[in-house]
C-alpha cells in the first residue's frame, strides 16, 4: 500500500526560540532539584578552648605591656633622667660632668679628669688606685699606683714641675736631679746614699752639726777646682779608724792657725841632764813620718833616726 507523502514544515528559527523559551519556563518552575543529603558544613574561626587560650595570651601580653611601662617610668624616676643627664651626671659641650661622689665598680677610661674650680679632686679607694696611660697598641707606657704601703711610679722618666713649670724633681735610669735651690733633709739618721753626690754646697741647719760618714767604706770629696770646709761657730773634726790622707799634687799643705797641736807626736828620748828646756824639733822621716825630738844647739834628729825604722 502506497500512501501518499506528506508535507512537513520547518519550523523558522524565530518559532524554535519560542519553543526553547517555553521549555525553560515550564522545567524551572516545575521541577525540584534533589541535593545530597550528608553535606559537610566548614566553619571559619577559632573557637572553644583554642580561643580561650588566645584571648589569655593577649591579656597576659598586655599585662606585660603594662609592668614593663610602668618599670620604666619608675627607673626613668629614680635615676633622675633628664634631656641633659642623668642623676648628678651632666652632658655637656666639653664632656661629662659629675657632681657629687662617685663609685666606679669597674675601670675608667678618660682622656682628661679635672674638679672644678672651687674644689678640689679626690680620687678614694679600699685597695688601691691605679691610673695607667697607654699607646695606640694598647700597652702600658706608664703607670702610678697608690697603695696602702706604697706609691708606685712606672715609666720612663718622672718629673715634678712648678707652676711656672720649671723642673723641681726628675728622675731615670741614669740620674735623679734636683732642679730647686735647696735640697733639705730633716731625719734624725740623715741621708743614705749608696753611690755618688754630686752637689756645689753641703750644708746643716743653724746651730746644727754637720756629719759626713761612711761607716764601712772610704769617703772621698773631689772637686775640680778645690773643696772648702768651714765651720763658723765651731770645729771642724776628722776620725778615722786607719789613715788620714792630705794629698796635694801641684800645690801644698798650709795649717795656717795660732797653734798647731800633736799631742799623740812620738817623742825621742831625753838628752843629757841640765841641757833640756822643755823645747822640741818636729823631725820628719823619709816616708813623712814626725816625731818629736829635744832640741840642742844643732838638730837632734838623727840621734834619733830609729823611730823612722
């Protein structure tokens, strides 16, 4: 059986547009969409026992913030800050200035250390004080320390000078010179030196004796152009356990005195009765030895020439 064709129509393209646009209508109001039914829900936070401990962090923190403020208003009160210093401790354009007494626990490095002008500088200390100056590698160069028994001065050379600075007192490894007019010593045993003198004058007080001593060795006064002793209101004496020498090379030996005493001179034996008179020769032997001999009407020394041997 044949049937006959039929005719269809293509919708046009505004038609299927309908078509969609009803479709869409009616399946979305229609129809109800089915979601699952163990769905997992995230939260965002911290909560319970975690937040209980952050909210105590933070108050201790600030509890910390706030001790630690108050600390340092307290310090910044007792310790006396200023915008100038601290406490008695000044800044200034030249430096530091401290006022009042001072402990220093450890070392002090300065450059300068002066009081002011009304006061005087005291430097204090149990043990002992000990100022060192050294050079750009750090070493000592020099050093004083004053201690309970001693003071102590290392370095090359130590002087003392006036306030015009003139040089009062200096001494080396070579010498010790005295720069002043006058030297005095004023102990009851005098001065002890083991080596040399070298002055222009030796001199004692008024109404003072002058002793010069050497007790186990020899004493020697030289002088380029001569040494005088004098003794104004006094005497002059010399003791010596061996020999006592005057010795003049170009010159001579004057005693120049009203009287001129040898009481220990040997003296020779007397001569015949009746020709003494109480009157002596000074003889002098060969190796400077004198002796006493009676006088005569000629010398009477050879009669007694043995002495001399």
């Amino acid at each position: 059986m044949k049937g006959n064709p039929a005719a269809v129509c293509s919708p046009g393209p505004r038609e299927v547009q309908q078509m969609v646009r009803k479709q869409y209508t009616t399946t979305t109001e229609g129809t109800h969409i089915q979601r699952p039914e163990n769905q997992c829900v995230y939260k965002i936070g911290i909560y319970g026992w975690r937040k209980r401990c952050l909210y105590l962090f933070v108050l201790l923190l600030l509890i910390i913030l706030l001790v630690n403020f108050a600390l340092t208003i307290w310090i910044l009160k007792v310790m006396w800050f200023s915008p100038t210093g601290m406490g008695h401790l000044r800044v200034t354009k030249d430096g530091l200035r401290l006022e009042g007494e001072s402990e220093f626990l450890f070392p002090l490095y300065a450059k300068e250390i002066h009081s002011r002008v009304d006061s005087s500088l005291l430097l204090q200390s149990t043990q002992n004080v000990t100022v060192n100056a050294r050079n750009s590698e750090g070493e000592v160069t020099g050093r004083l320390k004053v201690g309970p028994k001693m003071v102590e001065v290392q370095s090359q050379q130590f002087q003392i000078n006036s306030k015009d600075g003139k040089p009062l007192f200096t001494v080396d490894e070579k010498e010790v010179v005295v720069g002043t007019d006058k030297l005095r010593v004023t102990g009851p045993e005098g001065a002890l030196f083991e080596h040399s003198v070298e002055t222009p004058l030796v001199r004692a007080d008024p109404f003072q004796d002058l002793r010069l001593e050497s007790p186990t060795r020899s004493l020697s006064m030289d002088a380029p152009k001569g040494v005088h002793i004098k003794a104004h209101a006094g005497k002059i004496e010399a003791l010596s356990q061996m020999d006592i020498i005057f010795q003049s090379s170009d010159g001579m030996l004057v005693l120049d005195a009203e009287t001129v005493c040898l009481p220990k001179l040997v003296q020779g034996t007397q001569g015949p009765a009746g020709s003494s008179q109480r009157l002596y020769e000074i003889c002098v032997c060969p190796d400077g030895k004198l002796y006493l001999s009676v006088a005569g009407v000629g010398t009477t020394c050879h009669e007694h020439s043995h002495i001399c041997l």
